[in-house]
C-alpha cells in the first residue's frame, strides 16, 4: 500500500489555499473599496444634479408669477377702460345720434392715455360698429362674425370676455379683445364695450426683463399660438407662431395652474427645462425655460472632477495591489521549491513501494525466463493453475516445467521474440485433474542496461471463462438473427442493437436508430392511455405481448405483433428491454379479406346472406326498445336471366354490379342492401316511424325509388339494356315471432308482386300469411314424403307421326295422405328451394332406371326410351355425376334408352362444369333432351357445343301455334335448327290434331301431349302401349 505524505507534503497542501485566500482577499478588498467609492460619487453626483434641477426650477417658477401678474395687471388695465366706458353710455346708447362727434373724441383721449390701447370700440346689440376710437372703422361697420360677438349672444350670463391672440382681416394683423358685455335699463343685453390690446406691448414688456444665459420667456395664448417671446429667434418667434408640442398643448387643454417639464424645444431644438404657468382668469400662459446644458454646467464640471479623481484612486490602487501581488508570489515560489524537494524523496519511496503492490494485485501470471529460457520469476495469486509449486518451477528451463506439445509451441514464439524484439501472443491448454482450462500469454522481449537481450516476459491470463462465454455470445449472436425482428435497449428506453430481420420489417439501418428511443416509430393510432397500459403490465410483469401500429422508415404505418421483456441483473435492477416483433401486416390482409369474403358478396361488394341475417336479427332485437317500425325488402330482377344468357355472363355480372351501386344509391347510410344470390337482393330498414300505416307509406316510397333506379339504363358491352325489378314488402313491427316469418313474409309478398305482372311492389297481407302456413305444412308433408313411401311415377307416352309409341317421360306424383295426388306444380318449385330435390331426384331416376331395365326383359318394352327430367339444382351439386353413375350402375338399365332432360336455365351459370358431367355420361350411353327449348333465350353458339340429342318444343309454343304467328315462327325456327344441328326435335303439348298436322308440315315428326294419352299410372301405361303399338 502506499505509504503517507511527509509532514512537509502536508504543509505544502496547506500553504496553497492561504496563498489564494491572501490573494483573492487583497483583490476583493480593492474592488470593494473602487466600488463604495464609485457608489459614493455616484450618489454625491446624483444629489447635486437634483439640487441644480430644483434650482433651475424654481427660478423659473418665479419668473413665470412675476409676468403673470404683469400681464393680469394690464388687462385689469383695460377692464377698467371698459367700466369707464359703460359709465359713460348710462343710459345706454342714447347720446350717439346727437353727440357722435363728441363720444369719439372721448374715447381717442381714452385710448391716448394707455399705450396698451390701441382701438376703443362700442357695439350695438345687432353687432353694428356704434362709435370707435379708429377713424378707420365708420359706424356701422358689421361685427356680427366675430367670435367674442357669438359668443356673448350665446352666453347671456358672460359679462367679459379675453380673447386670445386672432388675425384681423380688415387691419391685416394680430389682436388681443377685451370685451364687456353693456345691459339697457331693464338688464337686457344692449351691445359691447371693446377694447382692443397690441400684443407688442406685452413684448416689449418682455424684453426690458433681465436675462441669464440659456434662459427665455414667453408668453403664449390658450391655443398654442406665440404672443410674446424673449429673447426672439427671427421668424420662429413671430407674433402667432404656433407652438406645436403635446406636452404644451396637452397642459393648456387642461385645468392645472402651473407645470414644470423637460422637453426638446419646438423653437431652438435644444434639451430645455420649462415651467409652464397658465395667468387665472385669462387665455394665456407664461413659459420659462432654461436650457439643461446651462443648468448642468456646473454639475458636468463636478463629474468630471470627480471622475478623474475616482480613476486615479484606481490606477494607484492598482498599482499597489500589483506589487503586494508579485511579492506574495514570488514567497509562494520559494515555498513550494522547497516542498518539491521534500516530494519528489517521497515519491521515489511511493513509486517502489506501488510498484510492489502492482505487480501483487494483477491477477494474470507473471512469469520471467532469462535469455536461456530458465525461469527467473513467478507471480501467481491462484496457485493452482500452476503445474508445479513456484520454488520447483523456478530455476528451470520452460521444457522441464511445460507439456511437449506447449512447450515446442513457446520454444518458436521465444525463439521469434528473441530474433525480432517484439511481443507475440500465445494460446494454449492445460490439464487440471481431468479439467481443460485455456491461456493466453503476451510474451515480451526484456533487455539489459546495454540494450542486449535478457531474456523475456510472459503476461499469462486464464481464458477459460472467456472461450466459454465467446461460444454463448456466438450461440446468442446466431438466436439474434432469427426470422423475427429483434430490439434491445437501455433502461432508459435508448436503443443499443438491432438485428437484420428489424431492418428488412422497418426499413431502418442500425446506424439510423442508435441511441434515438422507440417512440420514433410510432404512427400516431395510439393514444397515452394505450402506452401507459403498456409499460404498466411490463413493469407489473415483466412483459407485454399484443398488437401495434407503427411507422416504417418510408412512412407506411403497419402492424406487427410486439412482444416486451423487462431485463434485470442479480440484484432486481432493470438493465435492459428486449422487443420482438413481426410484420403482420400479410396476416391482417388476410383476415379482413376472410372477413370480406364472410360478411360481404365478392360480385357486388354488398352485405352477403349471413351479414344480412345478423343485421336482421339485430333489428329484431332492438324492437322492443325502439318504438319505431322497420320495413324488410325483398327485390328480384324481372328479366335477368334473359340478359345472362344474351350477353353472356360476364354481363351479367356487370349488370348486377351496377344494379347493386344504383340501389345503394337510393338508401341511406343506416340501411342495409345485400345480395342474397343470384338476382336476388334484400334490404333492411331498421327504423322508419312510430305508426304501422305511416312507415308502410314510407316504405312503399323508398320502394318506388328502387323501381326507377331499377329501370335505369344501364350499358353492358355498349348495349343499352333496361330491366325491371319485383319487390316484396312487409313492415317488421315486432309481431312476428322470428326472423323466418319476416323472411317468409318478405319472400311470399315478392311472389305475390312477380304474379302480379312485375315491376311493381307488393306488401304482405294475412292471406298471404295463410298460403305460408300452407306452404310450411307443404314443406313438412314433403320431408317425410320419401320416408312413407308417398312419391308416385307417372308415364306419359311420346309416340311418331303415325301415333305409334316410341317412349315415355317419367313424371313425378305425390300421393298426399289428406290431399290426394299432388300436381308438380305445386310442390316442385318448395322441393328446390328445401334443397330435398336432390333426394328425390336420386329416387325418381332410381325408379325410372329400374323400370328401364324391366322393359328391356319384356320385347313388347324393350323399344321404349325413359325421359326423365334433372333440376337445374341437382344437375349443379358437385357429386351429381359420382351419384347417377352410382345409380345407373346399381340398376342395371339400358343406358341407350335412357334420356335426361334439363333446361336451358342450367347454363346460366358453371356452363362447362354442366357441359363436363353431359360428356361424362354422353360416354356412357345416356343420351339429352334440352327441354322447354325457346324460353330461356340460350346461346345458340354455346348450343352447339353441347353433347346433346334432341331439342324439345315448349307447349306454351305449341299451344297458340295456329294463333300467333310470332310463336308459329319461333317453332319453325326451333325445327330448323334442330335439322342444323343434327338433333331430333319433339313438341310437347300437342292437343289438337290441327297442331300436329301443322307441325308434322313444318318437319317435326314427334309428339308428347294430350292428344294421344295424358300422364297414367304404369299399369295404365303398359295397356295403352299394347293397343297402340304399330
């Protein structure tokens, strides 16, 4: 350890804070004392300077009295004049017509006698010159525009008036009136006594007045206008001279008897101190002034003195603080050149005895060799990283004490050393009882006093912990750079490292965000409140998990799934934050397009079924709180499947693309427009009024809008096409008990306005909710129609020309318990929208086919053909075809005689899946009938394409055949075509003999209807066909 200072050490230490206190005490008492004196003057100076301002002031005070009671003692003058004037006019006015001549002289000597006068003048009530002192002015002389004349007319109780200074036209001069108010016998006004005053006598009174340098008097009216002034400056101090200064004017417009101020004067420019003095009871005021260069003569020559004074005191000061200064360093020298010697004897012993405790406290090993290699020193704190103990490895040379292998690795790098003189590094490994531990040793040449080599010195340190903890940062380093992206920082939220993954997510470099804090990417979409939650849970838990916004280095806000993790020492002290994170953005895509595809029609964009439904179902649950009534809307397109088939269904899907935009054009933001399926679209309007008729009104409105949006042209494949729309109303007002009775109402009221000829509206109404009832009966009885073995086939023969028959159509019957055989019209149209269609499809070819395969064991049979008809909807289901070649398989039948029908409504939509399952069993034998050919207005390019075999007339052709010659050329045609295409062709519902003479004309040679037999049992069946066959 290092040894204590000497004594004289400490007195050295002691000895530098008095020097500074001597020194820095002599400059603060220096300073101190100029200051107090620079305060003192200062102080002297500023009580002198107000001395010689009261001073100045109060001569001019007096100054300013003495001309004011000078200038009150002439008008007193001249009122006097004017009371003798008066005197002699009583009784008033009376003496002019008889005397004239006589009052002028009188009033000549008047104005004689003070040379003040200059005019003396009487003035009657009318304001018409009487008699005046100035021959000038002949009676009569009008005075009527006179100010001091107006304003005694306005003023009856002002007995006298002084005028300021005024211009007089008729004399081309300045004036100064006083002027008395004259009464007649009775006290009314009867005229004026004027007499008018030279403003030269006041000036010359001025100028006989005693002046002092710097000094001026003047006199001045209530206008600001110069009446008197001395000493005179030419024509700035003209008679009238307008005094044009705010503070002068501001003290004459107000009531003070006196002020004293310091302004630049208006007339000499110079820095004066005036006292204004305002003469009571007349319209002038008495300005002294005294320039403030005069004032302050003496008071400069003071200053100066005293400053000259004050900066010599300094610069001797200063003087004899220098010196005191330099001898005080100069002891303070001496001084520490002594304490230096003492010093540097107790450093030399420190140096030996640190160096001692240096060498002791490193914790690496120290070994010396000399220049043979043998060890001559060993410094090791942990002796059991030693091979040998330190007295047994001393002496020896490095072979003897180190493993072979070690020891020819140090013998190069002491050989290298030697040769080269520079240090060189070394790793190795030593054995330890079945431990491996590593070193690292910095080998160093060492030279004697002659710079020759003396051998070398080996710094050894233990790097096992460290080969370790290398092999966990590279093992961390590897996790760092995962697929995820990965954030540290401080503790104080500064960030220290990211990894690659943080770059390629966020576009930032790690140079760009070194040391900045993670609030630079926040996007904005969160509030306080959401980041307080945030590093409250880290700081409750140790961590936070969730969804959050950010901001790339492009400026595109994404989201990422963020994870936070508090990092602590041993100790419980936060150190470090860890942030993982991910780019979500693919996977938020791809829940709101899951969502979109859920929730909204991909055609239309609209709200799809199941939407619709919870929008519905939400409304009705809301009913009871709302007290107002809703409406549900059911549309379907009149004419879509004409313009499907016409133009193609890539039309038709623009139709209804810009059907839905026209629709929601008409609804409001609170309304809900969806597409149920094909042309199919609902609406549900959640609130409309409180009463049942008034929303029925309303709703019939929004109606009749969506009819004329309907109807708007709309151009497809630049053809202009016009549709029509059937809509089906009812008012949900919370009596139904659920959302499938409204379904049901909305649904029958639409088949109520498709019935009522289209493009119109229709509302439920308690029939209809009968024919429901029915209807959901209808569709019970028919669940359980297979089951109880009720479903009948019926045959209706298809014969030639001659009547012979070639084959029957197979027609579904339904035997009802209660209501008897049931026509097809009635229940086919509920078995498709039920979805049971598919089952009992499967069963009436099941039947048909079996049936086949009978006849074929029978010859009188074996010739007919089996038609049986497949619903556009069973055609559709995916499993159609692996079904019916199930069937056909199960049973056996002749498949060249067996014929499926189906209508031009199955192309309408999956045209080549329909066209692929014919094909598939076109191979097999089966042959197709395309029924009802005229009313669908198929594709005749796409007929053609079509593996089929005959063509089949609609009876509502056949049926006006003879009538309509629209509907007898569509026939014509149909026949036509047939032979074109290379198809059979049968007309269906030939009841007269006149249609099928006319249609065996026109080429067609098969028949199906009434005619030859109506739709009979298969016991019937097979009796009409023995009598009828050929």
């Amino acid at each position: 350890m290092p040894q204590s200072l000497p004594p004289s050490s400490s007195l050295s230490s002691n000895a530098f804070p008095l020097y500074r206190r001597q020194r820095w005490g002599s400059i603060a008492l220096y300073y101190a004392a100029m200051v107090g004196l620079l305060v003192l003057f200062t102080w002297v100076l500023s009580d002198q300077y107000h001395q010689e301002v009261n001073a100045s002031r109060d001569r001019s005070a007096t100054r300013a009295e003495l001309v004011g009671e000078w200038v009150s003692t002439t008008f007193a003058l001249s009122d006097q004049v004017l009371m003798d004037v008066s005197q002699l006019l009583e009784p008033p006015m009376t003496p002019f017509s008889t005397e004239h001549r006589h009052f002028e002289s009188l009033l000549q000597k008047r104005r004689d006698s003070l040379p003040m006068v200059e005019e003396i003048s009487i003035i009657d009530e009318h304001g018409q010159l009487l008699v005046s002192s100035n021959l000038s002015h002949p009676p009569g002389f009008d005075t009527r525009g006179t100010a001091f004349f107006q304003t005694f007319q306005q003023t009856p109780q002002l007995e006298q008036l002084v005028t300021p200074l005024y211009w007089s036209a008729f004399s081309r001069d300045y004036h100064i009136s006083h002027v008395r108010r004259l009464r007649g016998l009775e006290g009314h006004f009867s005229g004026l006594a004027v007499v008018q005053i030279a403003p030269r006598v006041l000036d010359s009174a001025l100028q006989r007045l005693s002046m002092g340098a710097g000094e001026s008097i003047a006199i001045i009216d209530t206008q600001g206008q110069l009446v008197a002034r001395r000493p005179g400056l030419d024509d700035q101090t003209a008679l009238g001279t307008p005094i044009d200064h705010a503070r002068i004017t501001q003290f004459l417009n107000s009531a003070m008897p006196s002020e004293s101020m310091r302004i630049v004067s208006p007339l000499e420019g110079d820095d004066r101190l005036f006292w204004l003095h305002r003469v009571e009871g007349l319209p002038f005021a008495v300005v002294v002034g005294e320039s403030m260069r005069q004032v302050l003569a003496g008071w400069w020559q003071r200053l100066w003195i005293l400053s000259a004074i004050l900066v010599l005191i300094g610069l001797l000061g200063g003087w004899g603080l220098r010196h005191y200064l330099n001898r005080l360093q100069l002891e303070m020298q001496l001084y520490q050149r002594m304490q230096e010697r003492e010093l540097a004897r107790a450093e030399a012993q420190q140096r030996e005895a640190r160096l001692q405790a240096l060498v002791y406290s490193i914790q690496d090993m120290i070994f010396v060799f000399d220049s043979q290699g043998c060890v001559s020193y060993v410094h090791a704190i942990h002796q059991h990283r030693l091979l040998k103990n330190v007295h047994d490895i001393t002496g020896k040379h490095y072979s003897d004490v180190l493993p072979e292998e070690v020891a020819k690795a140090f013998s190069s790098v002491f050989y290298r050393v030697r040769r080269h003189r520079y240090a060189e590094e070394l790793e190795y490994s030593l054995t330890f009882e079945d431990e491996v531990r590593y070193f690292a040793a910095t080998v160093s040449p060492l030279s004697d006093a002659s710079g020759g080599f003396d051998g070398v010195l080996a710094l050894v340190r233990d790097i096992t912990q460290a080969k370790m903890d290398d092999v966990q940062l590279r093992i961390a380093a590897t996790a760092f750079q995962t697929h995820l992206g990965m954030l540290i920082t401080d503790a104080q939220g500064c960030i220290l490292k990211v990894n690659r993954t943080f770059t390629r997510i966020t576009g930032y470099q790690e140079s760009d965000v070194l040391g900045e804090n993670p609030r630079m990417f926040s996007s904005g979409r969160h509030d306080a409140d959401f980041y307080r939650t945030l590093w409250g849970n880290v700081a409750k838990s140790g961590s936070w998990e969730g969804e959050v916004w950010n901001r790339r280095k492009n400026g595109e806000v994404f989201p990422e799934w963020l994870t936070i993790s508090a990092v602590k020492d041993n100790d419980g002290v936060l150190t470090h934050y860890v942030a993982t994170l991910s780019d979500i953005t693919e996977r938020k895509a791809a829940e709101k397009e899951i969502h979109k595809l859920a929730f909204y029609d991909p055609l239309t964009g609209l709200a799809n079924r199941r939407l619709f439904m919870e929008r519905l179902d939400a409304a009705m649950k809301t009913r009871p709180r709302n007290p107002h009534h809703g409406a549900l809307l059911f549309i379907d397109l009149d004419n879509f499947k004409q313009v499907n088939d016409t133009l193609g269904h890539y039309a038709g899907d623009q139709l209804l693309q810009q059907m839905a935009t026209q629709l929601q054009a008409v609804l409001r933001e609170t309304d809900t427009l969806a597409r149920l399926g094909g042309d199919e679209f609902a609406v549900v309007i959640d609130t409309l009024n409180e009463d049942a008729e008034q929303t029925a009104l309303l709703a019939e409105a929004i109606a009749q809008k969506l009819l004329v949006a309907i109807r708007r042209p709309v151009l497809l494949r630049d053809e202009t096409v016009m549709v029509t729309g059937s809509i089906g109303i009812t008012v949900v007002d919370g009596s139904a008990p659920s959302v499938d009775d409204y379904l049901q109402q909305a649904d029958m009221a639409l088949f109520q306005a498709k019935e009522a000829g289209r493009d119109t509206l229709s509302f439920f109404d308690p029939a209809m909710q009968s024919e429901l009832v029915q209807r959901a009966r209808l569709e019970a009885d028919l669940r359980h129609a297979l089951a109880n073995q009720q479903w009948r086939l019926h045959y209706q023969p298809q014969v030639d020309r001659d009547g012979v028959p070639t084959g029957v159509e197979a027609l579904l019957r339904w035997q009802h318990p209660e209501r008897g055989m049931v026509s097809p019209g009635v229940f086919i149209s509920l078995l498709e929208s039920t979805r049971l269609i598919n089952e009992v499809g499967d069963w009436v070819l099941e039947e048909a086919c079996c049936q086949l395969a009978e006849w074929a064991q029978q010859p009188q049979y074996a010739h007919l053909e089996m038609a049986v008809n497949v619903s556009p909807l069973q055609f559709r289901e995916p499993d159609f075809l692996a079904r019916t070649q199930a069937i056909l398989q199960r049973t056996g039948a002749p498949l060249e005689k067996l014929k499926l029908e189906v209508t031009e409504s199955l192309f309408v939509e999956a045209r080549d899946d329909a066209r692929a399952k014919m094909e598939a069993l076109k191979a097999l034998g089966v042959r197709f009938s395309l029924d009802d050919f005229g009313t669908g207005y198929s594709s005749l390019a796409y007929l053609a394409k079509l593996p089929l075999d005959q063509l089949k007339i609609d009876q509502s052709f056949v049926r006006e055949i003879l009538q309509s010659p629209a509907n007898a050329a569509i026939v014509e045609s149909t026949i036509a075509l047939a032979k074109s295409l290379g198809l059979d062709v049968i007309a269906e519902g030939v009841e007269t003999g006149e249609q099928q003479r006319w249609l065996a004309e026109h080429g067609c040679y098969c028949y199906q209807g009434y005619l030859f037999a109506p739709p009979m049992a298969l016991s019937a069946l097979t009796q009409w066909v023995s009598q009828h066959k050929g």
